[in-house]
C-alpha cells in the first residue's frame, strides 16, 4: 500500500500547486477476485503446515545433535579429568618407588653389617681356641702368675664375648627394623601402581568414550546439514507461498484504497498534503542498561583478566594460570580445527586464568571448578560467579558478568567471547569463589 500512497501524495501536491488544475486519480490497481485471493490463501495454509512439519523434525534434529554436541564436550571434560588423575596416580607412584628403592638399600646395608658381625664373632671364637693364643678360652688361662690374675683373664674373656654378643644383637635389630621398612615401602609402592594402573585404564576408557560421543556427533552433524539445506529449501518456498498470498491481498487493499481515495480525493489530498509537510520524529536510540555489579577489587580483577583475553581462539586442553597455550589432541573435533598447534584457552583453562589473579588455582577441569567454592542459587548469581552447564557441571564453564551476560571460551572452531547466558542445561547453582 505504501508504495501506490506515495505517487499520490506527489501527484496531488503538484495539481494543488498548479493553482487549482483538476485532481487526477491515478488509474485503478488491479483487483484480484474473492475466489483467487481464497486459493492463494489455502496454498499458503498448505505450505504452512507442511513447513511446520518439516520445522518439527529440524527440530528434533537439532536437538539431538546439541545433546551429542554436550556430550562431547562432557566427555572431554571427562578426558581432562582423568589426565588431571592420571599425572597425580604417576606422581604418587614415583614417590612410592623412590622411598621402597630407599627402603631396599638400608634392609641390604644392615644385611650387611649383620653378616660381618657374624664373621667377626665367629674369628673371635676361632681365635680364643687357637692353641698358643692368648686370647683362646684355654690357653689364655696359661701363664697366670697368681688366681687374681686367673680370674682378671675369665672376666676378659666373659667381657670382649658378651660385647660381640650385644653388638650383634644390636646390629640384627637395626635389620628386622630395616626390613620392615622395606615391607611397607613395598606395600605402598604395591597400592600406587594398583592406583596407576586404575588411572590409566580410566584415561583409556575416558578416551573411547570421548572418541565414540566424536564420532555420533559428527554423523548427527553431518545429518544436521543436510536437514538444514531442506530447511533452506522448505522455507523459501514458503516464502513464495507467503509473497504470494500477500501480493494478492496487497492489490486488493490498494484497490479499495483506490476506491476511497477516489471518493474523498480533495479530503485526502489536504490530508497527506498536511502530513508531508510535518517532519517525522527520528527514534531514539534505546539507552543501554547498566550491567550492575557488587564491589570489590578481587571480582573485577577476575572479570577484567577474562575481557582481556577477548578474541583469542578457543583450544581444547589450552590455557593455564599464566595465559593461553597450546591445546592438546581429542580425536576429533578440536583436531580438526588444529586445536592441538594452536595457542589459546578451553572453557576451564580461563577460568584458571581468570583467578589466577586473586591467588586461585583451580584445577583444569570444569567438574571440579564447581565444587571448588560457595554454591550459590542461580537467581542470585552475581558478578564474578562461575556457571556451569551439564551433569556435575563438567560439560562447560563461564563467568557471570551480571545482567544476564556472561564470558566464555565456547567450543572448537571460536574464540573468547562475551555472549548473553544460556540456560538450557545451565546447573541450578553457581559457584562463589569471592
């Protein structure tokens, strides 16, 4: 309709400014029959529902592929987990190892020195009954000028015998204490390689998991596509059908305003002629909201570390305390984007980033980011507050900036970003650090 208004309003502004020439009407648009505006109508209904039929399975689709596109990204949490566990099982068994070997050479070293003990008790035994000796239990006894001088040689004998005696004792006890300290030792070393060897198999299990959620998701992706190029078709036709129902509804009413216009012409000339000369107010820009926030130097350190890193692309395994890294392989679709060459964060590794500058250390992984402070109601998050995303929060992690926004290192393939919150699959609490 505006399109035909417009010629009028300058046609019958000029015939008034030429002093009064006659009003001409322009001609009369086409007027399209009550039976040929009903067909296009149920054409139209038609498209309609058969567009809101094929909306229903893309949605379902679409579904699907974001709970495959979730678990993936919960599997490679859980990745991330169990190399966290993985590194913390091989360091204890290294300690375990160092202090059995540590316990081993001590349990040798007093073998050791009972062995020689013994062979020197049994040299001295041998000594005292050499014929001649005068260190023999008889012949030692030969040559006593007097009994005080017998006796003074008995109680020798008795003394330098019931040293070597105690020494020995001395000396096996240091042993057994030895070798129980090599039996713990060993005990502990057993019950950390068990550890190890349960860790590994956890990473193993934890990689077929992240490599079988990869690969259902990339053939739902592949599905995704291909329903999203019939969505592409199905809705430009309905488009047509739409354009089409409304170019015919379009003619008729320019018909019946054409009709009106040429009953009151000088009444609508007078009209539009008074409304073309009054100037359109211009609309104001909406003025935008101000994102509130708690004080403290601490949450916007925090906030102000993660803006910072705006931009920088998002790299599965990348980030730590002192920036972004480079990230490490998954199998799949971090590798496919070169996550694994290129530097910069996953969701946990900024958040590591983020409160590195307060003091906080958090490990590199999202599940236990969310038990690693004060749970919090979502209704009452707050700036500076962590949200999280899937079972136990290890799906997805980002930083509540306040008014509904929040920062996050999304997934593969994008980079930091400020995004407003999503809250499907969003954990009922957020977590409080500060």
């Amino acid at each position: 309709m505006t399109r035909w208004v417009i010629p009028v309003v300058i046609a019958l502004t000029t015939a008034v400014g030429l002093g009064g020439a006659a009003h001409a009407v322009p001609p009369p648009p086409p007027n399209p029959g009550d039976a040929e505006i009903s067909a296009g109508r149920q054409q139209a209904d038609a498209k309609a529902a058969h567009v809101g039929e094929l909306t229903g399975r893309l949605t379902d689709a679409e579904a699907r592929l974001r709970e495959l596109t979730d678990d993936v990204a919960f599997k490679l949490e859980l990745a991330n987990k169990a190399r966290v566990d993985l590194e913390a099982a091989q360091g204890e068994a290294d300690r375990a190892r160092r202090d059995a070997d540590a316990a081993r050479v001590e349990a040798e070293a007093a073998g050791r020195a009972v062995e020689d003990a013994r062979v020197r008790l049994d040299e001295f035994a041998a000594a005292s009954y050499q014929q001649g000796s005068v260190v023999g239990s008889v012949s030692a006894y030969f040559g006593a000028t007097s009994p005080e001088d017998l006796l003074a040689r008995a109680q020798l004998l008795q003394a330098v015998s019931e040293s070597s005696l105690d020494a020995l004792d001395d000396v096996e006890r240091s042993r057994a204490e030895q070798a129980n300290k090599d039996s713990a030792a060993r005990a502990a070393l057993d019950l950390a390689d068990r550890k190890q060897t349960a860790a590994d198999q956890a990473k193993r299990d934890a990689d077929a998991a992240q490599a079988t959620a990869v690969q259902a998701q990339q053939g739902q992706a592949a599905a995704a596509r291909s329903i999203q190029d019939d969505k592409a078709r199905v809705e430009a036709e309905l488009d047509q059908a739409l354009h089409a129902v409304e170019g015919l509804e379009g003619q008729r009413a320019q018909y019946d305003q054409w009709l009106d216009d040429k009953r009151r012409e000088e009444e609508e000339a007078a009209r539009l002629a008074a409304l073309a000369a009054v100037p359109k107010p211009q609309p104001q820009a909406p003025r935008p909201q101000p994102v509130t926030a708690p004080a403290g130097a601490g949450v916007e350190t925090v906030v102000a570390r993660a803006l910072q890193q705006l931009g920088v692309r998002y790299s599965w395994g990348g980030g730590n305390y002192n920036g972004p890294t480079v990230g490490i392989r998954d199998g799949g679709v971090g590798d496919a984007h070169g996550d694994y060459y290129s530097v910069g964060f996953d969701c946990s590794g900024l958040m590591m980033y983020a409160f590195a500058g307060v003091g906080i250390y958090l490990p590199h992984y999202s599940g236990y980011q969310y038990n690693a402070g004060r749970k919090v109601p979502l209704t009452q998050a707050r700036r500076g507050d962590m949200l999280f995303w899937g079972p136990g929060g290890g799906t997805h992690v980002a930083l509540y900036l306040g008014g509904g926004m929040m920062v996050e290192a999304p997934f593969s393939g994008s980079h930091v970003r400020v995004a407003p919150v999503r809250y499907s699959g969003i954990m009922p609490y957020a977590t409080r650090l500060l």
